[in-house]
C-alpha cells in the first residue's frame, strides 16, 4: 500500500485546528525502509484506536454522573 510522509511544516498546517497536537520524528537511518513504515503504521494505528477506546470510557463514565440536558 503506498504512503506518504509530510513535511513538519505540511504536519502542522494540517493539525492546526486540534487543541493538542503531538508531533513525533523517527530516526530511521540504516534501516528497512518497508519495515519502518509497517511498524510505525502500526504504532500510530494502536495510538488511535487507544485514544478513541479511551473517549469512550470517558464519555461513557461521564454520562452516568452527568444528567442528560433539556
């Protein structure tokens, strides 16, 4: 599957409208090409699905303390 990587400046234009953003750089020197990628695709595909599991239990907790509004 092909892929993309952008510029920190093009990353940051892009997250601009976030209230938090979070920028990572990855050395990859001297290594597989093909299996960095796999990894950290799969790195920042776990971080996803964590932080929205996460969003959920939050919401889900806040809603039973929390009376719906009217």
């Amino acid at each position: 599957m092909g892929g993309h990587v952008y510029s920190n400046r093009d990353s940051r234009r892009m997250l601009s409208g976030g209230t938090t953003n979070h920028y990572y750089q990855v050395d990859a020197r001297g290594t597989d090409p093909v299996l960095t990628e796999y990894r950290v695709r799969k790195a920042v595909i776990a971080a996803h699905d964590s932080a929205i599991s996460n969003a959920v239990q939050v919401q889900q907790e806040r809603a039973k303390r929390v009376p719906p509004s009217r």
